[in-house]
C-alpha cells in the first residue's frame, strides 16, 4: 500500500482560526470584567459614611476595573489598527499588480518610442523650468526637448523641484 501525498495548494487539516476571535472575545471580556469591578467599587463606596472606607472601595475596585477597561480598549484599537494596516497591505500589493499588468500590456505600445533615460535633461520649449526625461510633470507635454549643459547654466530656466535633474 503506497501512501498518497496530497497536492502542494491543498489544505490537509482543518484548524479552527482561533485568533483574532479569541482575542477579541477575551478583550471584549476584559473591558465588561473592568466595567463590572466598577460598578462594584461605586456600590461599595455609595454605601460607606468615612471617606478611608470609600477609597478603599474605589482603590481595590475601581482602579483595577479602570485598568481592565483602558488595556481592552487599547487591545481593540490596536487590533483594528492591524486589522486596516493588512487591508492597505493588500491594496497596495493589487495595485503593484494591476500596475505591472498596464505596464506589461502596453510595452508594444511603448516599443516604438525612444527608451526614457533618467540622466538625460529636457525641457518644454518655452517653459521656464528643467526636467529629468523621466519626470511626471512632462507626461502629457508636446514639444519636450533635450538642452544642453549650457542651456542649464545659463540662468533662463530653473531645476524642476519634483524630479530634481541637478541631483
């Protein structure tokens, strides 16, 4: 009898996701427990005349349930912190995805058109400012062209703040 192995993309055993569940349900926990030892120390104190017994009721009670309410409060937010920051993570990694998709359907497109090179320096003929070629403010321009290290020092244009062609 030969054993059979499963494929590498299937899941072989069944695992409960225990996690974020059971985090939240001890948190949810901690802060009804916090609030509850604060009911108490209110009721204690309310039904005591000298002032020592009263604080004794809302030092033993109270601050400990104002503890257990602070830290399961704190627990959720950063749970739905981390929560939302894996979200922005995969947005970010579909974004990097569709990017290369666009990117990769349109290097056809993009064949016949001079290669972009970063170290080369252009301007829009009667702009004011220098670009690197690559610059995102030259994207929908029409009449870029490449000027000369002269043309840079001579004071007629400025260095794009955006692409930074000096640096």
């Amino acid at each position: 009898m030969s054993a059979v192995t499963p494929p590498a993309n299937q899941v072989t055993s069944r695992s409960p996701r225990r996690g974020p569940r059971l985090s939240m349900t001890v948190l949810t926990a901690m802060i009804l427990f916090g609030f509850t030892l604060l009911v108490v120390a209110w009721v204690g104190a309310s039904g005591e005349l000298l002032v020592s017994t009263q604080l004794e009721w809302l030092l033993g009670a109270g601050l400990p349930g104002l503890v257990f309410v602070v830290l399961g409060a704190r627990g959720m937010w950063l749970a739905e912190v981390k929560r939302l920051t894996r979200g922005v993570d995969r947005l970010a990694v579909d974004v990097a995805r569709l990017h290369a998709q666009i990117v990769g359907d349109s290097a056809g497109i993009l064949a016949d058109h001079a290669p972009v090179r970063a170290d080369r320096v252009v301007a829009v003929d009667g702009g004011t400012t220098y670009h690197r070629e690559d610059c995102a403010m030259l994207a929908a321009k029409q009449g870029v062209e490449a000027i000369s290290a002269t043309a840079r020092s001579g004071g007629e244009r400025s260095a794009c703040k955006l692409c930074g062609p000096d640096a």
